[in-house]
C-alpha cells in the first residue's frame, strides 16, 4: 500500500489537472454545441506567452527586459499566472468572431474552422518560440523533491493540484453564484431562451469561448512542468479532455470534475501495475462507464434512450 501511494498522489494531481482542461473545454461544448479542436494549442499557447513574461526568450534582449529579469522569479511567475491566460482568452475571443460565420451550419464547418485554427496556432508557436523543447521555469519554493507519508514527492506537484483545486472552486463559485454565471448556465441548456429573454447570445459565446480558451491558457501554465513544453503539446490534451466530457456527461460541471480524477486514478494506479498501458486505461474507462449510460455519468437523457 505504502509503495501504491506516489502513484494514487500523481493519478490524483493528474486528475485535477485534466479537470482544469477539461472545464474550459466543457463551457464552449455546452453553450455553444462547438467542439473546440484549437483548445489544446490554446492550452500550448497559454504555457508559451508565460515562457515570455517570466522572461526566458527574447523580452531579455530589450532595455525593459532587463529590468523585469531583475525582478524575483516569483513576481515574474505570479504575472504570468494571471496574464498569459488573459492574453489566451482575447486570442479565444478573435477565433469565436471567425466562428460566427459557421453557425446555424453543419458542425463539420465549425470542426474543420478550430481544426484549421489549432494547426495555425502550432505553427505560430514553431515560428516565434522554435520547434525544441522549453523549459517554464517555476520558483524554488515550489521546485525540487520533499518527503511526505514515508515517500519522497515533487514539491510543484503538490502546487499544482492545490492550484487546479482553488481554480476549480473559483469557476464552480463564478457559475453557482453570479449573475454572470447564472446566464452561461442557461444558455448551455437553451440558448434560444436566453436570446428571448433580452440578452445579446452573440456577446455571452464571446465571452463564453474567451473564458474558456482563457481556462486552457491557465492549465497549460500549470501542467507543462509536470509534461513538457513543445510546440504539439496541445495535442495530448484535446483527446483527454474530450474523452472526459463524454464520460462526465456534456454540460455537467460535476460531471467534468470527477470524471477529470477518475481518469487521473485509473491512468496514475494502472501505471503501478503497467506502465504500458496507463494512458490506455482511460479510453477503457471510457468504453466501460458508456457501455453502461451512454450519456455518461451525469449526462442528461435524449430521446435515444426513450
């Protein structure tokens, strides 16, 4: 059991991560019934502006980066934290105004616009950043190795599942308790509604996408530590958090969540026994959980199981 520990502990932050992916992606799918294929290069996105402002690339060269290179890396990192998802979010919004035009269309136009947009995006990211592999730097109060339970653990782990912890509770408090959030809610079960009632749709989808692809930008930062920075890092992510919307059940904040740390358990506890197919173990998840309720946990009934 003590040897099963690390791995519930890294299945566990992993799981909390994948939920922090997996919510943005959830709010787009929702509101706006659009299955965003450019959130993993968003997410890419996100952990490459922070590269930036903590100050690892070319801001260096300039008078102003230097000055900002002379401040703590901590200051650099908490910045970072809560611009590079800002900066996300207005790329999210410009890709949402070239969506417009696919709606009330076939969604294989809106697929094939946010799949078009995620191959621009990556190579965007080759052309500015380079085709190697980065390194986000992160602060030495969260860097290296502690003990804990008897077991040595990575001390960024634990900040980031905290992390992934209070964000998660920040959008469920936003979307619970504010007007705000009480729209977005509406509009993911009747949009039409929410437009008869006076307020602009075309305005809540932009902010909706924003918020979202803004929720990806924030993961990115905090996950690529744990997983690398590359330039086709996104691409791990869009299938995750897919496959976990589909097993929490389209539209479910609850349901994203813990399908989010089920999927983090399965692969983290599978790795213990085979490692090989700890990321196969998900999509085995997946075929069991929509065996049994193919709307998945906390999917709401349609009219195929009538």
């Amino acid at each position: 059991m003590t040897q099963l520990v690390p791995h519930i502990f890294n299945g566990l932050t992993l799981g909390l991560l994948f939920a922090l992916i997996a919510l943005g992606f959830m709010l787009i799918v929702g509101v706006m019934e659009v299955i965003n294929l450019a959130h993993g290069s968003l997410f890419a996105l996100g952990a490459y502006f922070a590269l930036t402002i903590i100050g690892v690339d070319p801001i260096a060269d300039t008078g102003l980066g230097q000055w900002w290179l002379s401040l703590p890396l901590v200051s650099r990192y908490v910045v970072a934290l809560f611009v590079a998802p800002v900066v996300t979010g207005l790329i999210g919004m410009l890709l949402e105004l070239c969506l417009r035009r696919t709606y009330g269309r076939a969604p294989l136009y809106g697929l094939l616009l946010t799949f078009g947009a995620g191959i621009v995006i990556e190579e965007t990211i080759r052309l500015t950043w380079g085709t190697g592999e980065q390194n986000l730097t992160i602060p030495d109060a969260i860097n290296g190795a502690t003990f804990f339970i008897g077991s040595i653990f990575s001390k960024y782990k634990f900040f980031a599942a905290g992390f992934s912890i209070l964000a998660i509770i920040g959008v469920w408090l936003f979307l619970e308790k504010t007007p705000y959030g009480a729209i977005i809610k509406a509009g993911a079960h009747d949009s039409e509604m929410v437009r008869a009632l006076g307020y602009d749709l075309s305005k809540l989808r932009l902010l909706v996408f924003g918020f979202g692809a803004s929720l990806a930008g924030l993961a990115g930062i905090v996950m690529v530590p744990i997983w690398g920075l590359r330039p086709h890092v996104g691409i791990d992510v869009v299938i995750p958090a897919f496959l976990i919307i589909a097993l929490g059940g389209v539209g479910s904040f609850g349901g994203a969540v813990i399908a989010a740390i089920l999927v983090g358990l399965t692969v983290g506890i599978t790795g213990a026994y085979a490692s090989a197919w700890s990321m196969m173990s998900m999509y085995i998840l997946l075929i069991i959980v929509l065996g049994f309720r193919s709307r998945g946990l906390f999917g709401r009934a349609s009219a195929l199981e009538n």
